[in-house]
C-alpha cells in the first residue's frame, strides 16, 4: 500500500505540524506502508497549463507521479480568504479529470476560524468528487487555538487525527477487497 499526504501551505507552520503527526502515526502504527510526505513548501511546482502531467518536469511531475501512483492521498490544506489555497488547487490542475478515481482520499483542514469549515465541504470535496476519489467522510478540522509552539495541544485533534489515519488504511485495503472480487466475479 502506497499513501502520499501533501501539506498544502507554502507559508506558516500549523498545516506542516498537523501533517507531521500525520507522517508519525502512520510510521509508529503502519510500519509496512509506503509512505511519503510532501510538503509543497520545498517544491517548485508550475502552474498547470492544461498539459498532460507526464508532460510537465522537475518537481511538477514528481509530485504528480507520485499521487497518481499512490493508493491514497491525505490533504493537509490551510483556509485562506475561506477559499482552498492555490497551491492545492493547482496540484489538483495539474491532474487528469479521473486521475483520483479508486484513490481513497482523506482530509486536514487548517484555519483561524471555525466559520471555514464548511469550505472543504463547499469547494474540496466537490472537486474531489469530481476526480473519482473516495473521498472519506470525516474531515479534521484543526483551528489556531488547537496548536501551540507547533506542537498539537488538543487531544480531541489527536484522537481524530489517529482515527482519520486509520480509516484511511482500512478504507484502501477494503477497496482493493471489492476490486479484487469484482475482478473474480469477471473471470
């Protein structure tokens, strides 16, 4: 099993520190898994343009690659202006319409304000939907006031966190159950 989780922010640290627990959970507990944090911060990734994300290079078609070949994907995005940043966005540009189809997709929301919650409800998921992704349906939701000196303070975050990774888990093996017997019922 292969999940790839992106900290969508290039500034600030709270979306990094959440995805960080992210990355330690899964270590610690799914020693097994391939795994792999990307923090889009460090990457220089172009604008989408409308090619064909094999077409792109560097840093581009690294993190491209890397999503489409991954059985899952965790977002960790910040709120900015109640809008999904760019940076997330163009990740998901650069992407072919379907490329998330069979992908379970889990979501860590980062904002100053709990009036944002609703937009990954309004404008990730959607999109998400839209590429095909098992988008799982428990979203963390991680404000300011639940972070100090980077570092995790609520346990109530913690508890969701562990639960989203687990769930993640559990989801990709299932699809690849049903797939494997639909694949059996065919032959």
């Amino acid at each position: 099993m292969k999940i790839v989780a992106l900290a969508g922010s290039v500034v600030g640290k709270k979306t990094l520190t959440v995805m960080n627990y992210v990355a330690q959970k899964i270590a610690t507990d799914f020693s097994e898994i391939d795994f792999e944090l990307i923090e889009l911060a460090k990457k220089d990734i172009q604008f989408s343009d409308g090619r064909n994300y094999l077409e792109y290079s560097g840093d581009t078609l690294e993190v491209t690659t890397k999503i489409m070949a991954a059985d899952a994907l965790i977002i960790g995005s910040p709120i900015f202006q109640a809008a999904i940043p760019g940076s997330v966005k163009n990740i998901l540009d650069l992407l072919p319409e379907k490329a998330l189809r069979d992908k379970v997709v889990s979501l860590v929301i980062t904002a100053g304000s709990p009036k944002h919650y609703l937009v990954a409800e309004m404008q990730l998921k959607p999109i998400l939907a839209y590429m095909k992704a098992q988008v799982l349906p428990e979203i963390v939701f991680v404000e300011g006031q639940d972070l100090y000196r980077n570092e995790i303070i609520n346990h109530d975050i913690i508890f969701r966190l562990d639960k989203l990774v687990e769930d993640t888990v559990l989801m990709v093996e299932t699809f690849k159950i049903l797939r494997q017997k639909q694949e059996d019922a065919l032959f």
